[in-house]
C-alpha cells in the first residue's frame, strides 16, 4: 500500500483523497441525519440504515487509504465534516450562521491547504 500512496505525487493524491473525503462525508452526515430521526421516532429501519451507512464509512475509508495516508486522510475528512455540518445545520435545522461560523470554516480549509502543502 505504502508503494501506491509514494508512487503518486501530492497533487494527485490530494485529489483523490478530496474525493474520497467528500463521499464519506456526506455518507455520513446522511447516516447521522438517520440515527437523529431514529432516535425522535423510534424507527428501527432508519437506525439499520445508518448502520449500513457507517460500515460504507468504513469501507471508503479502507479504500481512500490507497491515496492518502491515515494522518492527512483523517485530517480532510475531520475538516470537510465540520464544514458539512455547519452548511447543513444552517440549511436543514435553521442554526445561525455568524462571522464565528464563517471563520471556523476558514480555518478547516486552511488546515486542508496547510497539511497538503506540508506534504509537498
């Protein structure tokens, strides 16, 4: 595996790991979104669902790793996550969005740029 992830160049595998992270993310905010309504309505099918949706997580995550290695591939999806879950709380459950948000956003996406370029 680690011959796959050094025979790729930074630029590359950034791209596949953004890929990889995204999918995951909105895999799992849609699983989270499951086990919310599940646990409101007491719906076994929505908390199967999600169980399915976890183990998807899992299997994305086993595949991302071909391109990226664990540290920066947790870091992307860590980042995307929190971005995720701002833009959606704000857009689905009527969360406020201030300047604070928007900074917080900032700073996951300069973690992602940071981390990519220390890999250069």
């Amino acid at each position: 595996m680690v011959e796959i992830i050094n025979s790729r160049g930074p630029n590359e595998r950034i791209k596949f790991a953004l890929g990889f992270a995204l999918l995951i993310t909105f895999v799992e905010a849609f699983a989270q979104w499951n086990v919310k309504k599940s646990s409101s309505t007491e719906n076994d099918h929505r908390l199967f669902l999600a169980m399915v949706l976890y183990c998807f997580v899992v299997y994305l995550l086993f595949r991302s790793y071909k391109y990226e290695n664990v540290g920066h591939m947790n870091l992307i999806w860590s980042c995307m996550s929190i971005i995720v879950a701002f833009i959606s709380g704000y857009v689905c459950f009527g969360e406020p969005f201030n300047k604070y948000t928007v900074v917080a956003i900032l700073f996951a996406l300069f973690a992602i740029y940071f981390a990519h370029r220390a890999d250069e």
